[in-house]
C-alpha cells in the first residue's frame, strides 16, 4: 500500500500459519491446542551484587604477594629463636626463682625432698584436731623476713590474732588496719601477717590476687583456711532445692588456671587447709584410700606438695608432757619436685606451744647417735650429761642457753646426714614456757600463760 507524505502508517497484523484461525490457542480448543505459560516469579529481595574484589598487591620483583616476618622460613638456630622471641616473648621471660624454702621441721623438710618451693601451692589435709593450722602458720611465721607480709583468710570465721601471734612470734593485723599499719611503719618493717574474713569464694580469692598485684614479691604467703569452708557465691544466693553440682570445684579449678602464673613468678607460696570426707562403701581399704577432700581434684593436681596429717601413739612424751600433747604422723602424700621422696615423720604438738623444734630435735639425736645412752632413760651430748628427756628438754627452752645448745644440737644432726641436702631454720625459743621442776617424782612438764603484749620475744 503506498503512502503518502504524511499520512499515518498502519502497522500490518502478524502473519499466523496456514490452517489457524489467528486466535491464539485457549484449553476449550481441544488437549492439543494448549499452550503451558511459564512464567519466573520475582524475588521479593534480590541479592546485592557483590563489589569487585581489590587486585592483590604484587611484589614488582617476583609478582607474588609479599611475604610477612611470620611467613619468612627461618635460618638456622639464631634465626629460629628469634622468630619464636618475637612472636611469643613471654615464654622468653626469666622464670620464677625456684627457692627452697628452709624448712621449720628438720625432719619434715627431708620429708618434703629439702623443704617446699618458693612460688608453689601446698596442699595440708588431715582430721580434725592433728594441728593443720597449727603447722601451717608456724611455717608462714618463720619463713617470713622484714618487710614482708603474709595473708591469712579464715573463711570458717573462728581466727584469734592472739592464737597466730602466740605461734608465730609476728605482728597480726586485720586488713581494716593494715593501711593505718603500714603509714606509721618504714619500708623495712617487722613482718607482719594480715589476716580477713572473706564472705564467699570469689571474695577471697579476688582479695589476695589484688593484694598480690599490688604488694607483689613481698606478700610471701597466702593461707585458705579451709577449703571445705570455701562457698561460692552462687551458692549462698541459690535455695535449698536448688542444683549446683560441683560448683565449689569449677570455680576453684577456674581460679587455680588463672592463678598458677603471677603467684609462681612472684614467689608466693599459696597454702590450702583442707578437711577429709569419709568415702562410702570403701571398706577395708587404707585410711588414705577412705578419704576424699572437699573442692574438687583441682588442689590435688595442682600442689606441688601434698601433706597428711593423722594422730599417733604418744608414748614417749607422755609421761614428760601429759595427756594433753599429741603426737602427729605427717605424710607427704605427694612431691612433684622429687617424686621419689615422699617420706614420713612425727612431731609432737604441745597445747599452748604448737609443734616443737626441741622434742623434734631431742627425738632425732637418739635415733641418729648424736645422743650416746648413758644409763635407764639418760643419755650424753658431745660429752656433756647425763641428761634425762626432761632435763634435756627444759635445757633447750631455756631463753639464755636454748638456742646456742639447740643450734649445736642441730648441726651434729645435719652432719649425721652426711651428703643430705638438709637446711633448717635458725630458731630463737620463746621464753621459759615450762615449770623448772626436775626432779624425779615431778608432776608433767605444764604451759605456763605468757604476757599478751610480747607473747614470744625474740633475741
């Protein structure tokens, strides 16, 4: 069709092929006529196309990426160190001094392999009434130098300053005066023991790690009395249906992995006083296979020493000090530093006294030979004598002669050793503590008080 300049063009309609009516297909057509539309829905989100990945940086040398000082293959054995300094430098520090601290017992201390640890933690169980605490503190008291300072946390909440003080021979101050203690006190101060009364588990033990981070090498000591007595938080909070299984053991677990570092590199020894529990059903077996102790197996795997403490038989003291002393069999139960000695011994704890260096000494003179008998119950010393037990012990707690007799006494016993490793405390008696009474019809050797404002003055 031809057109004009002008005119409006009308599209022609599409050519349908022969045979089609040019409608398209519908279903009322027949089954052969039906067409499928398909037809993509549209996501309701579609995915944000994805930026372009930057071009890697190229070395312009070698066309690869640049290696870093981590990825460099080290060369030889300056080259591997320093690799490993740089990328882990606190292993490179200087480890903690591994101290042997002199023990307060002489025969306690070849026990333990030479003493305890400078830095460790020291685990003491026993019954009641064998004089945990007693050990423990005495221990803390003679190991502690001017100008340092030990922490006692009684959580059974039953401490006497003057019980610790009688012990000790050192200062005890509550931690509410510790402050007030130290402003009217030079840097070289008289060792001094704090002592608190924490509420639960995480108080005390957020206490001494606060204590430690800001005295730092002159808190020696931490003592945890008892770990049994150790409560968590939680668990005074929870009800009585409430379940917290092991709670007491995670939290002390908890605390003993982030502990172990700064108390091990500042040189604090951290005790725990520890009860036992009597196993059910474990009939027949040892006494220490019977017993379990309270907080978990955390403080077993984690001291380095582990001490037993158990009553036994006082027949050789009995007569000379009463019904009233008692004699404890200490077994060190574990020994990580030398597991090969792991030995036994018994002391004789003394109400009002503790445990005493003089019987501990009078007992190993005899059965080492420096004590040569000298007739029924007498006996001499480098030619002096004879003594009786009993004079012998009122000789050493005499203040004037005590502790040059039990210093010579002492150094004859470490020579009986020979090459033994053995070092011991100088120790100062307290005072005459016993009657003077030696004859042979004399009553037992009975304490006698002290006077509170000095219980134990020192030469």
């Amino acid at each position: 069709m031809s057109t004009e300049r002008g005119s409006i063009q009308t599209p022609e309609p599409p050519a349908f092929p022969s045979g089609s009516s040019g409608k398209p297909k519908t279903d009322s057509d027949g089954p052969s006529s039906t067409t499928t539309v398909v037809r993509t829905p549209k996501p309701l989100y579609a995915p944000k196309p994805k930026p372009p990945a930057p071009p890697k940086q190229r070395s312009k040398q070698h066309g690869k990426q640049k290696p870093t000082a981590r990825d460099e293959k080290p060369v030889g054995l300056s080259g591997i160190f320093r690799k490993v300094r740089e990328n882990h430098p606190i292993a490179f520090e200087d480890p903690a001094e591994c101290e042997v601290i002199a023990p307060f017992f002489l025969t306690l201390g070849t026990a333990m392999g030479g003493g305890a640890r400078r830095g460790r933690i020291i685990e003491v169980v026993g019954n009641e009434g064998t004089g945990k605490t007693t050990l423990v503190v005495q221990h803390v008291g003679a190991d502690l130098g001017p100008g340092q300072v030990g922490l006692f946390e009684d959580f059974e909440h039953t401490f006497t300053p003057e019980w610790v003080a009688r012990y000790t021979g050192r200062t005890v101050v509550h931690l509410s005066e510790a402050e007030k203690w130290f402003r009217s006190k030079s840097e070289a101060h008289a060792p001094v023991i704090l002592w608190a009364q924490p509420e639960n588990l995480e108080d005390g033990v957020g206490l001494a790690d606060e204590l430690l981070e800001g005295l730092g090498p002159k808190l020696r000591h931490v003592v945890f009395d008892s770990v049994a007595a150790m409560t968590p938080k939680a668990q005074i909070e929870a009800g009585v249906e409430d379940s917290l299984p092991a709670i007491r053991a995670r939290r002390l677990g908890w605390w003993f992995e982030k502990a172990l570092r700064p108390y091990a590199h500042n040189g604090t020894n951290v005790w725990l006083v520890n009860q036992i529990r009597e196993k059910l059903g474990a009939f027949g077996f040892s006494e220490l296979a019977r017993v379990q102790t309270p907080g978990g197996r955390g403080p077993k795997f984690y001291s380095t020493h582990r001490l037993y403490l158990s009553v036994a038989e006082n027949r050789r003291w009995a007569d000379v000090l009463g019904a009233d002393s008692t004699a404890v069999e200490i077994t060190c139960v574990k020994n990580k530093v030398d597991a090969t000695r792991r030995g036994r011994t018994r002391l004789v704890l003394v109400p009002k006294l503790g445990f005493s260096p003089e019987i501990e000494a009078i007992d190993l003179a005899e059965e080492r030979g420096v004590a040569a008998p000298a007739g029924p119950g007498a006996f001499t010393i480098d030619g002096k004598g004879p003594f009786s037990r009993r004079a012998l012990l009122l000789a050493l707690l005499d203040r004037t002669r005590g502790p040059s007799f039990l210093s010579f006494i002492r150094t004859r016993l470490v020579e009986s050793f020979g090459s033994e490793p053995i070092r011991f405390k100088s120790y100062v008696p307290k005072g005459p503590v016993f009657d003077v009474d030696d004859s042979t019809d004399a009553p037992p050797i009975v304490c006698e008080d002290r006077d509170e404002t000095n219980p134990f003055p020192r030469t």
